[in-house]
C-alpha cells in the first residue's frame, strides 16, 4: 500500500512538473511573439519600440554570419588576394550602422566577434590568433574602420547638404545634442581621459 502511494505521489509530481515547463513555455512564446510585434522593419531599418539598435545589429550580424559561411564554403580553394577582395566587398556594407547610437555593448560584440571569426575562417587562422594581427597583415578594415569610415561619411553628406529640412534639423538641438551625434564624436575623435 505505502509502495502504491509513493507511486502516485511522483506521478503527481511529474505531472506538475510537466504542465509547469508547459506554462514556462507558453509564457516564453507570448513574450516572443510580444517582441516582435513591438518591432518592425523600415527600409531594411529594424525599429524596436524601445527605441533601441539590438535588434537591427542582431539581424546585420544574422546577415553577416549568412555571408561569411557562403563565402568560406565556396571559395575556400581561392588565393589569399581573391579572399581579401571578397572580404571587402561582401563583410564591409554592413546597412545602417550609422545609425546605429543606442545599443548593448554585448550585441555590438558579437557582431565584431562574428567580423573577426569571418576573416580568420576564411584564412584557415585559428579562433584564438590574433584579430588584429589578420587584418593587419592582410591589409582589410575590422569593424570599427568600417564604422569609422561609414559614419564619417554620412556626417559629412549631412553637414555639407544645402537642403532646407537637413538644414533644419542640423541646427536643431536633438541634432546637436541628440545620441546619434554624441556616439558619432565618439567613434571619430579621440576623447582625451585625466
């Protein structure tokens, strides 16, 4: 009789559990499906509600990674100087990264450690060799010259423009002191600490 109780009493138990990890599950699903209806895309721009990056640099990554594969699986075989060249063209364009002023440090990791692992894999260098050290040697921008690059030119189209609404709102204070133009200074001058 005891043995039959004990029986039942872990069937109870795995049946609570179940429909718990159920509930855990649906729970995770409604907060997903949440998040993506409060986003959406706009030309090729992914437009968070909380007015944030990740999401765009997440799927600029997504896309990255999508290349990087493509272009190790096909061209492998290639000389070094075939590789750069497709490095250049395919893993520079990285859309509206010019924008981008609020994001987590995290996500713009991840889409320099994809940047890096890209070029290596396309080498045959080893994961921990150094990033710096390929791109140096092999004479391809890392990603923040490319950024650099990208940033610098879309702030000098839009202090050189003769538009009336660029100019409009280049004299606005949300220009001037609005994130996007504190995190463009940041990445093109030096900012001297002490």
């Amino acid at each position: 009789m005891a043995r039959e109780d004990e029986e039942e009493e872990e069937e109870r138990k795995g049946e609570e559990e179940e429909e718990e990890e159920e509930e855990e599950e649906e729970e995770e699903e409604e907060e997903g499906e949440e998040r993506r209806r409060r986003r959406f895309a706009y030309l090729g721009h992914v437009i968070s509600h909380d007015m944030t990056d990740d999401d765009d640099i997440i799927k600029q990554t997504t896309k990255l990674l999508v290349v990087g594969n493509t272009l190790q699986r096909k061209f492998s075989y290639c000389s070094r100087e075939v590789k750069m060249e497709l490095f250049r063209n395919h893993c520079y364009s990285i859309y509206c990264n010019s924008l981008w002023s609020q994001y987590k440090v995290a996500t713009m990791n991840c889409l320099k450690v994809c940047h890096n692992d890209i070029l290596k894999r396309l080498l045959g260098l080893p994961r921990w060799c150094s990033s710096s050290l390929a791109f140096a040697r092999n004479g391809v921008n890392n990603l923040d010259v490319i950024r650099r690059h990208s940033v610098f030119s879309l702030r000098s189209k839009v202090e050189l423009s003769a538009n009336s609404i660029i100019t409009s709102v280049r004299q606005s204070s949300a220009y001037v002191c609005g994130p996007i133009q504190q995190r463009w200074l940041g990445l093109l001058f030096v900012q001297n600490v002490g």
